[in-house]
C-alpha cells in the first residue's frame, strides 16, 4: 500500500491537469474524510477563485480533495474547474489518500475527523482488510502520538459498539423507520428498538446527573449532554445574537443560536421537528445536539448535506413525512429580498412578484400540514417585512403581520413575538440615503413568531 501510494505522489508530482465540468464531479460520502464542510471558509474562497489550487480526483471524478474550493466554485455560478486526475485502485486508497492531503493541506481534519477515520482504518486493519497497514503506518499518516494511538484504540469492541449505537440513534434521529435503520445498518429491528431505549434512558440519566461516569458504548452522547447541560437559554423577547459566534456564511441562514433557543423553548428531548427550508442545514446540527429528530427538506438540498431532502412546498408535503410533529420551523425566502438568490426558477418564493401570492402559498402548504402537527404542537416563523417602491413612494409590506392573520384562521394562536436584530447591516449606502430622502425606516431585524396548534376541544 505505501509503494502504491508512493506511486500516486508521483502521478500528483506530474500534474495530470484537466478541466472538468462541476457537474461530473461525484463524492462518495462513504470514504470522505470529512464530516462537515465550513460555510464562512467558502465564501472566503468565493472571493479568491483565481488564487485556488487544482482540487484532486480520481478517473472515475470522485472527489479526493478540495471540498471547500469545489463548493466555492459551485457557489459562485462556475460550469468548470481545474483538477489533478489521480490514479487509484479502489476506494480505499482514495480514502487514504485524501486522508493524507488534508492532514497536511488546507483546512486541517478535526479532531473527531481525524479519530473517526482513523477508528475506521484501523477497524479494517484488525478484520485483515488493510494488509499492509498497521496501528505504526496509521499513526504516521495521521501525525499523532503514541498516547493518541493508545486512545484511540483501547477496548476497541467498545469503541465499535459506540460507532454503532450512535450511527443508530443518528438514522432514528433522522426519523427513519426501524426497518430503514435495520436495512442500513444490518441490526435486526428487535436489536435496533432495544438500543434506542437504552441510549434513551440513558440520556435521562445524564440529563439529571450530567457527572455520571459514561461508559464507552455511549461516549458520542457525552459533548451532547454537556451542551445542554451548559447550554444558557435568551430569555428576553430580543433575541441579539453577534455574526462572530456564527460559522455560516449561507444566504438567509438561522443563526445556530436562534435555532437552539427556539428548540430549547417549545421542545423536549427527542420531540421531532420539521424545517421545509432547509438551507445550510442548521436545524439538523441543533437537532442534534440538543437531542431532537428531524427532518429537513430544501428545494435545492447542498450535495454535502444529505440528511436534507429535496422537497418543494410548492408540491404538498411529503410524502414520506412523519406524523406527529412537535414544532415546524418557518424560514422561507424573505420575498423580493432574496430574488434571484437562491435560484432564477419563477417558482421560488424569492422569485414570486406578488406579495398576496407569496402569502398564498405559505398558507396553502400550512393547511396540508396541519393533520401532521400534534396537538398544541408549534409552529415558527422567522420573516422580516418588505419596503416596496411605488410610484415615487414607499409600501412597507409586513409578512409577519398578514401571515399572522392567516394562521390564525387556520387554527394556530400566537402565543410568543420576538425581535431578532441582524448581526450586521443589510443595506447599503444607496439605501440609507434613499430613506434619509424620502422618510422612511429600514428594517434591521426580523421577527420569530411563535403559534401553538388550537386542539378542537379547546374552542
């Protein structure tokens, strides 16, 4: 394996430079290192196109390096990019040498990265899978100690049992049947229910007594119940959250801190929510941190984020969607503000000229979902109004407030209103002077409204 791959630096070292279209480029989920891309490092790199390096890949156009700048290329309109074809031999070497790259280049691995592919490698040295590698060759390619090896791969059925139960409880948490997590998984469905409840009724105890000693079947809970643990609720109606806490540099996207406060507020553990706007993905990392299912869908999903599915509200709702829903989130394009951003489709709700249309087709798809929420089950809207020119004069269009109306109607009451000022300014100067001259107010926050299911019996 060393000589192989020896023998790709080579290859690397010639620069078997091709330009490829985007679109052709495939990622194997499976044998990338890593876990999460960082929004903020793309629209870094969206600005520095010209100065980027050649991502890597190989014959077949799978990814082995270059995530951030593919998807840098990706975000700013590109049809094509520079690459280095890289000869591999299976999916195994691509994983190693991708493995190897970003150790040394770029964004480094984190530290749960490098720990899981490691545990991953090593899981196939032990079963003879990987010949020609040991715990020495893997501690080289991975540049850590002798004491991080000793970690990483004491108890190792332990440590295995840990991967396995958290890979479970990830597929529940991702409202996947039994059957689908059995399927995915090769557990029967009798073995899969018994550890959710285990790792269930194990959160309840940490829950309580977050000192307890946790065994190694369930250290993946650990950093989960130490957030929320640690977590300190917003308990005011302004909910001011500052840019630099945020990592995601995603048009329109939640603040992750808005997001953890509303679940916190209207959700327990293991309640399930519904986000039909699914955008950067940020519902699903509350989600999972603060022990919440999900599911998540996006007209336009981001290809690194599959727990998102694609759905458009224009078509219903879906059809696999699940019953009983604790909380559906609400974060649609703010209307003329954001057209053109997302898409140049005449369906998008950025794209839609009316107003009326646009409140139309939220509402529509509330009164299809309403059935699926339960009983004083929630629903939240974060909007922020529209100011139209008109005829030399300013119309401010207020979603919040007609969306409101609407609702209600429905059967939803609005029990919460809170202000979310923007972490930084929106408009530009041309925008300040128009108001400064025509006299009118730019909105610089958004409002979450917050509507609890009207039981039938309650009227």
């Amino acid at each position: 394996m060393e000589q192989q791959i020896e023998k790709q630096e080579l290859v690397i070292g010639e620069k078997d430079l091709r330009t490829v279209c985007i679109d052709e480029i495939k990622i194997d989920l499976e044998t990338y290192p890593r876990n999460k891309v960082n929004d903020k490092k793309i629209g870094e790199y969206s600005e520095i196109l010209d100065l980027l390096p050649p991502i890597q890949i190989d014959s077949n156009n799978f990814l082995i390096t270059g995530l951030h700048t593919l998807e840098a290329y990706k975000r700013t309109g590109q049809k094509e990019i520079t690459c280095e074809i890289i000869k591999i031999q299976n999916d195994i070497e691509r994983l190693i040498l991708a493995i190897k790259s970003n150790v040394k280049h770029g964004i480094p691995l984190t530290y749960l990265e490098k720990k899981n592919n490691f545990q991953k490698l090593f899981e196939k040295v032990v079963k003879g899978e990987l010949k020609d590698f040991d715990a020495k060759k893997l501690k080289e390619l991975f540049s850590i100690s002798d004491s991080t090896v000793y970690e990483w791969t004491k108890n190792l059925r332990e440590e295995l049992e840990s991967q396995q139960n958290e890979r479970i409880f990830d597929l529940f948490l991702q409202c996947k049947k039994q059957q689908e997590i059995s399927d995915e998984t090769g557990f029967p469905q009798t073995t899969i229910s018994a550890k959710i409840k285990e790792i269930d009724k194990f959160c309840e105890l940490l829950t309580e007594n977050p000192a307890l000693e946790i065994p190694i079947k369930y250290q993946f809970l650990k950093e989960k119940i130490k957030f929320l643990a640690e977590f300190s609720p917003l308990v005011y109606n302004v909910w001011n959250v500052h840019k630099e806490n945020e990592a995601t540099d995603f048009f329109g996207s939640t603040p992750e801190k808005i997001m953890n406060n509303l679940i916190f507020l209207v959700t327990k553990r293991l309640d399930f929510i519904y986000d039909p706007f699914g955008g950067s993905g940020i519902t699903i990392d509350s989600c999972k941190k603060m022990l919440r299912k999900y599911y998540v869908s996006d007209r336009k999903p981001l290809e690194y984020r599959p727990e998102i599915k694609k759905w458009d509200i224009n078509n219903g709702i879906p059809d696999d969607l699940p019953s009983n829903i604790n909380l559906v989130y609400l974060d649609p394009p703010y209307w003329k503000q954001a057209k053109g951003q997302y898409s140049q489709d005449s369906e998008d709700l950025g794209n839609i000229d009316s107003a009326n249309e646009f409140h139309d087709k939220i509402v529509t798809f509330i009164k299809k979902l309403k059935t699926k929420i339960t009983d004083e089950g929630y629903i939240a809207l974060l909007i922020r109004a529209s100011s139209v020119h008109e005829n030399n004069s300013i119309k401010r269009i207020d979603h919040a407030f007609e969306l409101s109306k609407e609702f209600e109607k429905i059967g939803f009451e609005l029990v919460e209103e809170i202000i979310a000022p923007y972490p930084t300014v929106v408009y530009t100067a041309f925008d300040v002077n128009n108001a400064k001259e025509k006299k009118y107010c730019l909105d610089i926050a958004r409002k979450l409204l917050i509507f609890k299911k009207i039981k039938k019996d309650s009227k």
